[in-house]
C-alpha cells in the first residue's frame, strides 16, 4: 500500500489528523467569542448550535469552556 492510499483509508475510517481541525458547537443562549491559547486566534460562534473549526492546538483550551462541546 502507498503512502497516499493509507491515508485516504484512515480518512475513509474518520480519523483525524495531528493537525486535523477540531469541530465544536455552541450550547450557550447567545453568541459566544473564544480566544485559543496556543494560536490567540479569536472563534466566533454566533449562535446556539453553532459549529466552528478550530485549530487542534487550541481544542485543549476550548475544552475548558462549558458551553462549548467537541462534535
């Protein structure tokens, strides 16, 4: 098996990547901004529900936030 092939395999299988972006959703009752602490980048989840990309060094630290769960 060729490198590219295991790759589409484990993808085919949903496994993330180290640097795979990591999805969260808002469970809060208004809008929410979150600041990563590795990167500083701001996220914006501008509604209940909401779902939003975040970089995987900063999923420790959004992890830490309540209203805010990994999907």
């Amino acid at each position: 098996m060729t490198c590219c092939q295991g790759r589409l395999r484990e993808a085919a299988r949903g496994y993330r990547t180290p640097d795979a972006p990591v999805e969260f959703e808002y469970r809060g009752r208004s809008a929410l901004t979150a600041i990563g602490a590795a990167t500083r980048r701001i996220y914006w989840f501008e509604a209940p529900g909401s779902r939003v990309r975040v970089h995987p060094r900063d999923a420790p630290s959004l992890d830490t936030v309540p209203v805010l769960r990994r999907v």
